[in-house]
C-alpha cells in the first residue's frame, strides 16, 4: 500500500467545525504567569517546562517543543522539550522533509493532522500511535525557529480550537523568551 500524502492526513479544516470547548483564559493565563514567574536559567528548561503545562491546558497525551536545527548538513527536528507518554523520546531527531514539523514550517500555519504517520513513517518507531497531531511553528521575528505541538493517542481526544487557540498562545509566548534566554546564557539557540 503506498503512503499517503500530506492532503490525506491534513484535517485542519475539521478543526472549525468541532465541539467548541469554551476557551479558559483564566487558565491560559495562569499558564503564562506560571512560566514567567519560574523562568529559568536553561533555555531547555523553560521549554520543558512550556512542555508540561500545555499538557494539562490542552488536555493532550504527549506534547513537545521540536526546535529546527543542522545534523550533518541536513535540516532536523530535535525534540528539546517533551511531556507525557513520548516523555522517553526527548532529544530525538527527525529529518524536516519526513517530519510533521516540517509540513507545518513550510505552510507557515498551525496545521491538524490525523494518523499522521499514514504520511511520515518515522511516527511508527516512536511509541504509542498518534492518532492526531496539532502543532503550530515557533516563530521570532518572522523566521521559524521550530514548532509547539499536542498529540492524541486515543480516538476518544479529538483537539478542539480552544486547543489551537491556547497553543498559539503559549507558542507566540515562548518562541521570543526562548530567544532571550539563548542570548542571556551564551547558548546559541536553534539557527
């Protein structure tokens, strides 16, 4: 059976038209003061910790911080932060042209995918399937630095905007003080 494509695991669109969970901002907002107020001195740490609390906001499974890099000349994904049952896969890599991160780098947007591992196979060696994936680039200044991304092992959790919608902001959030911090402690970030 051949894989399949981009276009077959996109579900973006289903996003607008689900369940409309109401939007908590007291609890996005207890979120960016919990991360402001422990910010600390490692760069990865305050990515990890950004980690755990869009677990419990976003009621996801797994989540991570996958950063953009250079391995041998090629681009790759490292996953700096990861919370919940892919917690074991924390600085792992994958290429960017085999990668859900990449497909959402190249479209610029936050993107939903569901099974995506019918289109990027290296999803299989990981663990628990992913059932669904919601991810959204980091970006700074307009240039994409990596990606913040929600997954589903289960069928009973789909993702709803509210979701997206907190995701986005815990990314808009991270992605410059994550920046900051690289400069702070003389750790290049991820160019």
């Amino acid at each position: 059976m051949a894989p399949a494509t981009l276009q077959d695991v996109l579900a973006t669109q289903e996003l607008s038209a689900r369940f409309h969970r109401r939007r908590d901002f007291e609890a996005e907002n207890r979120a960016l003061i919990e991360l402001a107020r422990c910010l600390p001195t490692s760069p990865d740490d305050f990515l990890q910790k950004a980690s755990d609390v869009a677990i419990v906001l976003c009621r996801a499974h797994s989540t991570g911080v996958s950063l953009l890099e250079e391995e041998q000349g090629s681009p790759v994904f490292r996953w700096h932060a990861v919370s919940g049952r892919y917690a074991s896969n924390v600085w792992s890599t994958m290429p960017k042209d085999t990668s859900p991160c990449g497909a959402v780098i190249d479209s610029g947007a936050a993107q939903l995918m569901k099974q995506p591992a019918r289109c990027f196979a290296m999803l299989h060696d990981l663990g628990p399937e992913v059932v669904e994936a919601l991810l959204t680039p980091l970006q700074v200044r307009g240039r994409p630095i990596g990606t913040f991304w929600l997954v589903s092992h289960e069928s009973a959790l789909k993702f709803a905007p509210s979701d997206a919608a907190a995701l986005q902001t815990l990314a808009d959030f991270i992605a410059p003080v994550y920046e900051i911090l690289c400069e702070r402690t003389g750790m290049p970030d991820s160019r």
